[in-house]
C-alpha cells in the first residue's frame, strides 16, 4: 500500500540537464522531508537527462518522483507550465493533498533548502496566496550573482514592477510557490506569449484574476542562498529584445479588462494540452508504476 499524502509538489523544468542534475542533492532531501514531492518536465531532451532522472525516481520510489517527457523542446516557459498542470490535475491529486504548488530550477541555483523555507513561509502566512525567492543580496545572505546579470536583472525587475503595477524587487528569480486555489489553474491554461518573460506574464494573469488584492497576496522572501551556475540557454540577444517585448507584453494586458475569469467557475477537470501519444503514454507509464 503506497503513502501518497503529499502537502507540496515542485516542478523542475529539464532540458538537456545531464550533467547539471544533482542526484544526490535530490534525492538526499526527498528522503530527509516527508511532505515533498518533485514533478521532473524533460522538455525534449538529446542527452541523458531522463535516464538520470529515472535514477532519483528509483532512489525514492514513484510516489515522490513523477516524470512527465514532452516529445520536443517548446522552452523553459512550456515546460514549466506543463508540469504545473499537471500538478493541478484531478489524476496527480487523487492520492495526493497538495495544498502548495511552485517551480524551481533544475541547476538548484536556489538550492533545496531555500525551497523548504519558501514553504514553511507559506504555512505560517495563511494570508498570503504566492511565495516569491527575491535574490536581493542583503547583508549575510549568500547570493552570488554576475555583476552584469545583477544590475540587469536589478534593471528589468524595476521597470517590469512599475509597468505591472506590483511592487516586486525580484520578477525573474526561478522560485516560485503558489497556494492551490481555484484561481491558479486558470493562470497555467494558456501559453505563454515568450518563453523567457513568463514570470511576468504569470504575475500579470494574477493580477487581472486577482485584482487590487494581488499585490496583498504575495510575499517576497530574501533568498539566503543562492549561486549562479553556468549553462544558461539565455542569450544576449535575448536581454536586448527583452525591454520592447516587455513593454509589448504589459500593454496587452493592461487593454484585457479579464483574462480567463470565466475558467475560474468551471469545475471541469484540468487536461494537459499536450495530447499526443507520446506524451500521453510517458504519463499513463508514470501512473501504472506508481500504483
């Protein structure tokens, strides 16, 4: 009889992550914290991502470990918006009372240990609907960033908060939680317009569900550790375009006066998009081992 009660699940994005992933950090702290469990998103992958993640998988059994292969890379944004559906999804939660939801970065830039606290905020901030990392770099905190991406990254956050209309310190970072409500599955129902400013316009689809109480519903919390680790697929063309389709971005959802309101009375159940058969065989196989 398998234990399935499960208080928080966190969705890794994978893509090509072979030598980044680390086994033993993942699967020392799934042993160590009992109300944890990882969704891995293999965002199509040429290497040997997805044999090692079947190594944590097997560490730790299938009910803490769930994989979900997408048949060709559609981007960080697309992964991450998957694996939060199907977190969000009535066959993940049968055997599961997840109560939390979020994403993390599969190089643990933010290592697991802040995850833990990102969570116990949450349990102690009952008020509180999302739970933000913010790589703020305060005294005593360890936060090793580039001095280029710090002052960038500290540049963007600015403009991108004051255009939003939220006063957050730290749009970008990889570390995210949400409560699970019935307004969050709305959020993760549509693409996302740019696979690298979906954080964005996450908190802009929030915003238009929550509205003036958005900004009293999230809580930033100052990272105190959290390193930069090489190998990111960002490019600089990248940060040049990034301001203008920024702008582009906050202009179109500020001329929405709702977006996907009416998802948030439906009681249907959340599907994931992708419905071929290769994606759903790689699920249906993840289910029939677990059980």
């Amino acid at each position: 009889m398998r234990q399935t009660k499960q208080h928080t699940t966190f969705v890794i994005p994978c893509y090509n992550e072979q030598y980044r992933l680390n086994v033993a950090q993942f699967s020392d702290f799934l042993q160590t914290t009992a109300d944890v469990s990882f969704i891995f998103v293999d965002d199509g992958s040429r290497d040997g991502t997805v044999e090692i993640l079947e190594s944590i998988r097997q560490s730790v059994g299938p009910n803490r470990v769930e994989i979900l292969r997408l048949p060709e890379n559609r981007g960080k944004a697309e992964a991450i918006r998957q694996g939060m559906l199907l977190a969000l999804s009535p066959n993940y939660r049968r055997d599961r009372e997840i109560s939390l939801v979020g994403y993390l970065d599969a190089d643990l830039a933010t290592p697991l240990s802040e995850a833990k606290r990102l969570i116990e905020v949450a349990h102690r901030r009952e008020d509180i609907e999302i739970v933000i990392g913010s790589r703020l770099g305060l005294k005593g905190h360890r936060v090793k960033r580039t001095f280029l991406r710090k002052i960038v990254g500290r540049i963007f956050s600015i403009i991108a908060s004051r255009l939003m209309g939220l006063p957050v310190q730290d749009t970008q970072c990889g570390a995210k939680l949400f409560r699970v409500r019935n307004w969050l599955a709305p959020v993760f129902r549509n693409e996302f317009k740019d696979r690298w400013l979906f954080d964005i316009e996450i908190l802009a689809r929030v915003k238009q569900l929550l509205g003036a109480d958005a900004a009293s519903k999230l809580f930033e919390y100052p990272l105190e550790d959290w390193t930069e680790v090489g190998g990111s697929k960002l490019k600089l063309t990248d940060f040049i375009r990034a301001p203008l389709k920024l702008i582009r971005l906050v202009v179109e959802y500020r001329m929405k006066k709702t977006i996907m309101l009416n998802e948030m009375e439906s009681e249907s159940p959340v599907l994931l998009p992708f419905s071929n058969s290769k994606t759903e065989a790689s699920h249906s196989e993840s289910q029939r081992k677990a059980s």
